[in-house]
C-alpha cells in the first residue's frame, strides 16, 4: 500500500513538473538614466537566446522628457535594434509598444540566436525631436534545466522521506 501511495505520488510530482511555467528572472538595467536629445531613457533587458527563431530578447526602454512635468507627446515612437558583435552587419530591428498603455515604458522583443555580445541601440523619434542611444548586452540560453528534471531532483528526497517515515511506522509498532 505504501509503495502504491509512493509511486502514486512521484507521478503526480512528475506530471506537475511537465505542466508548470515559471519565469525566467527579473529583467536587469543595461542603461540608467541616459540624456539624450529632450529625454532622459533607461534600457532593461531579459536577453534570453533562443534557437528556434523565436524572440527570447526581451527590452523595455523607459524614458521621460527632461523637464518637469513634461508628457510624452502621442505619435512618439521607440524603435529597438540590436547587432550582434560577431556579425555587425546584421541588425535586427522592431517597434517598441507601450506597456498597458503607458507611453513612458516601452517594450520590444527580438530573436537573439546566439550566445555572446550584442550592441543595443534604442532610437525614439517624435514631435519634441530624436534621439539615439547605445548600451551592449550578453545574450545567454536560459540555463534552468527543463522542468521535467524536476521529478528527479526531488527523487532523493522523497525516497528519503519515504524510508524515514517507514522507519518512524517500525518504531511506532514495537
């Protein structure tokens, strides 16, 4: 009975393991408070390469006007480029878009299918004037292992419970 509950238990384990998500990691800054033209921009990033094609690049470009007070004006676009070191010539590109409708935090994914260096560049272009700024970024495959290792990770510690607790019914007989 008791070896039915155990196996019983390992499979749920390991078919939760399977079906949870978790994240990544926080975002981390790779450009505070740069002023640029009429405004002051901060560059976050979640770089996450991906094989795929997929876009694990993550950015959020927040920025203000650099006056108090100001408000960024309606049809100002945040453009994010980024290019690899290895190959300069390619640069990938993408329109950034406001995040739950805020203009002042702006976010943009590309697809980063390498490890290694990349050269960020965030351009914001509108009625107050442009500006452009650079930041540099390494990307890395997210190096959690898969979630189905889950279920042996946790192995050892259940088989110890298990016989721990058999041991604990033993004693409890005599």
């Amino acid at each position: 009975m008791m070896r039915m509950r155990a196996g019983a238990i390992a499979i749920a384990l390991a078919a939760a393991a399977v079906t949870a998500q978790a994240h990544d990691g926080p975002p981390f800054p790779i450009l505070s408070d740069r002023a640029a033209g009429p405004y002051v921009i901060s560059i976050w990033t979640d770089p996450d390469t991906t094989d795929d094609g997929s876009a694990g690049g993550q950015f959020w470009v927040k920025f203000h006007v650099a006056g108090k007070g100001a408000v960024i004006p309606d049809g100002t676009r945040v453009t994010v480029g980024i290019t690899p070191a290895r190959q300069p010539a390619v640069e990938r590109t993408a329109v950034a878009a406001p995040v739950r409708g805020d203009a002042t935090n702006q976010f943009a994914a590309l697809p980063m299918d390498h490890e290694g260096r990349f050269t960020v560049r965030v351009a914001i272009d509108g009625p107050l004037g442009a500006a452009a700024v650079d930041a540099a970024v390494d990307g890395t495959y997210d190096v959690r292992p898969p979630r189905s290792m889950l279920a042996l990770y946790l192995a050892p510690f259940l088989l110890v419970g298990l016989l721990w607790g058999r041991l604990l019914m033993r004693r409890r007989r005599i």
